[in-house]
C-alpha cells in the first residue's frame, strides 16, 4: 500500500522531494504503518538509477532480480522489532566480495568473476540486519586513483556537475548517494578514497580506525592502509551504518577486539569545551580560497557552539605522500601477485609458453596506473632498494602516527579541510600522476596513523562544487567523531543541497 506522501514522491520530477529525504527512523516508521514497503523503496532505488545512471555511471553491475526478490520476502516477514537498517537499498563498491554477484574490482582481470562463492564479512553483516543490495559500484581500477577514471568500465561522473570527476577510487560510491540513486553505500579507503570523494560529491563519509572493520572478502590494495567504510547523506545514517558492520572477525586476523560504543547516542552530546586542532599544514598556501575560507567559517560556529580551537602542527605530514605510494605501492605490488592468468584472473588467448602467460595476462588485463604502482613497489622491495625506500618509509610512518598522538594528548578532535581543492574536470589531471596524486595529500597521513576520520560537506564553491571538512579522532575514538560532526551537521543546512544534475550528458 502506498500512501499520499509517498504517492507525492511519483509526482514529482525532482530528487529532493523523493524518498531519499527522508530520515532512517522516519521510513522504518512509514514500514511498520505500512504506507511503504520494501518493495516500493527497492522500486525508488531502480527507478533513479534508470533516470540518471546513464549520466552518472556509478554502476557496474545491477543486483535487480535478487533484490526484487528479496525485497518481497522482507515485506512478507516485516513484523515487529527491526534493525534501522531494515530493507533500505545500498550499493557496494565493486572491491568487495558478494557472493553470487559479479565482483570486477573495475578491471579487465577479473572482468569474468561473475560467481563469487562467499560474501565479505561486511556483506554478511548486512545481510544479517536486511538490508537489499542494488548492485556493484564503480572505482578506480583495484582502487587505485583518486577520480574514478582509471576504471576498465566506465569514468564516472560527478553529480553535481558531470563534466567533473566525483574523486575516487570510490568515486562510484559517493556519486550514487549524492544522485540518490541508493540510501547509501560502502566503500574502501586506502589513502583517502572514501574520504575524498565524499567531499568531492558533497556526502558524509567514514574511514574508521584500521581493523574495527574487517577486511575479509575486501580485495586487497595495500593490506596495512585499507579500510572498509560507509557513505551516506547525513552523520545519523552513517553511524547506524557503521554500527552495522564493526566487530572483530577470527576470518581477519588484523581486526581489532575492541569495545563499541552506541555511536547513536554519541550523537546527542553536545561540543560544548570540545577542544579542536587545526594543523597549520592543512591550511597552507597549496589549500584552494574558497575551501580555506569554508573550514574557518566551520571553525566559527564550532566557536558559537561553545568548542575552542587551537593551531597545532603535524610537522612530518610533508613527508606522507612519498611514504605512502612506496608502501602502498609495495603492498600492492604483493597483492595483485596472484593475479597472474593461471591461479586468478584474465588469461591471454596467444598461443604462448608458460612465463609468456604470465607476461601476456598481467600486460592486457592490468590498466596503466596498476602497472605503475606495481613497477614502483616491486622496485621499493627489491635487493638493494628495501632499506633505502621501503624501510625508510616505514620509519617516516612511525613519526606519522606519533605527531597525531602528541596532538591528541591535548586535543579531542582534529579539524581541517578534507582535500586542497575540489573536484576538477574529467581529463585534467589524469595523464598527471604527480597531480592526481598531491589530491590524497591531506588524507594520506590519517591512514599511515590508522587513526579513523570522516568528511562532511561544509558549502559549496561560487561554481557550485562541495566542499569537505574532514575532523580527525583519537584511535576507535569514532563517538567523539560523530558527535562532532553532527554538531555542525544540525547547525548549518549543507547536507540538504542537492545537486542538480548538469553539465555534459554524452
């Protein structure tokens, strides 16, 4: 049955009156009433994905009839008590394993893995609490880039402007949930890919502390930087999300034993006395005007809502960048060793010997900035080259992760921007690495410190793009994060702007 107000949302063309604006708790309410089904959610999810999807291209692969189908089961047996997350659409980042659902990490190496056999510990969590999934989104070949156009399928576009890019790698990710095409989505984060293109496609996005999610079933990148987190629209979403998908896993061995805290009610403390830090290296002269002039307006209303804040200094942050591509380079370049044609992965059709297999397969099947990282960290491990790069970088990380503990001994939260600019046009920098690179460079040191962050949209440019505010916290400190951030959330309207979907369409 389908009432008056959601009978509204099919009579109008425009997204801001649809669905997708209404709260987690207030659509599990209209469930229970039984003026919407799960039905008509998974129908609102696939009605926009065929509106918009062929401008924005987050999808690479659609989940349709299984969620169709699952969506009627949920409706038979909805009764009683159930999870907030009961029912509600979610897209997955194509990095992570569904069982049953092709999982393509947006590369012609495994372009053919149509049948995974299990799901991801964070896809059984899921599973666990009813959620449907729509399908599987586009990023950044094996996670690697930070716009989403390294992707063997499609480059994705930036819903608030499509001839720009929606960051990356999980670019497909934040630009399903900023087009309204899912009520939010999971994706990874490396060196700051959920964190960047949240603040690129004006979303909120979590990188949690490494190993309060596990890892299992995610494909790996760089095994010591990776992490698992959700998008959403608003801070509230995004902590039940979380709630989801925490806990340690005997599957990861890296997953943290830790105790989780109820990061819903963390959300109904106020900031007042809260006592921030503002890296003067987050706001030096490579940070665009208009994103510094938005994280000091952010900075005066934490003010008016009774935090202080103070400069501080990160002072070996200079040095993430280069620590970070040779570790995670080497990293990679370990990884996607098992990629090579005859255990996992594309095969050639040549008629070749057997090492020419591995040669042949690994050159068509890997894009041009796979092969890059790889060349770089294969170099980084190599006799000769360890201590001088590899070693060296470990030992710059450890000065990392300390700069953030002495700031914390004094501090509950760090503030910043999330990025030095926002979102640039598709093609700009792509045949740049160094450029494209530098986009990570004030998200990269949260990762060496496997300290968790989130990014939420704090304005928007004179041309119209988002701006992130990334606030920084202690180690599983994620509470103070969400209390921070919802504090400023339910002070300013950021995260009701939406975007209007223009630009180029072809």
């Amino acid at each position: 049955m389908v009432n008056s107000v959601y009978q509204q949302y099919w009579n109008k063309e425009v997204i801001n009156l649809s669905l997708f604006d209404y709260t987690l708790k207030e659509l599990q309410q209209m469930l229970h009433k039984k003026e919407i089904s799960v039905s008509d959610l998974v129908d609102t999810s696939f009605k926009r994905i065929n509106e918009v999807d062929d401008k924005v291209k987050a999808f690479i692969t659609l989940n349709e009839e299984e969620a169709r189908r699952q969506a009627k089961e949920l409706d038979e047996k909805l009764n009683g008590e159930t999870s907030i997350l009961y029912g509600m659409p979610i897209g997955i980042k194509d990095n992570i394993v569904t069982k049953g659902l092709r999982t393509t990490s947006a590369s012609r190496m495994l372009d053919n893995f149509n049948d995974p056999l299990y799901d991801a510990t964070v896809i059984q969590k899921l599973n666990d609490v009813n959620t449907v999934t729509i399908g599987k989104l586009n990023l950044d070949e094996f996670a690697m880039g930070s716009s989403t156009e390294t992707s063997f399928y499609n480059k994705t576009r930036n819903p608030w402007n499509l001839d720009y890019v929606p960051g990356g790698s999980s670019g497909g990710s934040a630009a399903s949930v900023a087009a309204g095409e899912v009520f939010f989505s999971l994706g990874s984060d490396t060196g700051g890919s959920i964190r960047q293109p949240a603040a690129f496609s004006g979303v909120v996005g979590l990188k949690p502390t490494y190993g309060l999610v596990s890892r299992f079933g995610l494909i790996a990148f760089a095994s010591s930087l990776d992490q698992i987190g959700p998008i959403t629209r608003t801070v509230e979403d995004n902590a039940h999300l979380l709630q989801a998908i925490v806990g340690v896993d005997k599957l990861d061995a890296t997953s943290a034993n830790v105790d989780v805290p109820n990061y819903s009610e963390a959300l109904q403390q106020d900031v007042k006395g809260l006592r921030i830090g503002v890296p003067k290296e987050y706001l030096d002269e490579g940070v665009n005007a208009e994103v510094k002039e938005a994280v000091m307006a952010a900075l005066k209303k934490y003010e008016e809502l009774g935090a202080t804040w103070e400069e501080v200094s990160l002072p070996h942050s200079k040095y993430a960048l280069a620590a970070y591509y040779l570790l995670s380079s080497s990293e990679a370049s370990a990884n996607l060793a098992r990629f090579d044609g005859i255990r996992y992965g594309h095969r050639t059709d040549k008629k070749v010997d057997m090492i020419d297999v591995y040669k042949e397969s690994r050159a068509e099947a890997f894009g041009e900035e796979v092969k890059r990282r790889i060349m770089l960290g294969t170099f980084a491990l190599s006799s000769g080259y360890y201590d001088a790069y590899y070693k060296k970088a470990q030992k710059v990380r450890t000065l990392i992760k300390n700069d953030f503990e002495k700031v914390f001994e004094n501090y509950d939260v760090i503030i910043g921007p999330t990025t030095p600019t926002v979102a640039f046009k598709i093609g700009e920098n792509v045949d740049d690495p160094l450029t494209m690179y530098a986009q990570d460079i004030l998200t990269i040191p949260i990762n060496l410190a496997g300290v968790p962050a989130i990014s939420i949209p704090c304005g928007l440019t004179e041309a119209g793009l988002p701006i992130g505010l990334q606030i920084i916290g202690k180690h599983f400190d994620e509470a103070t994060i969400y209390r921070t951030a919802y504090a400023f959330e339910q002070a300013t309207d950021h995260h009701k702007k939406r975007p209007a979907l223009g630009g180029a369409s072809e």
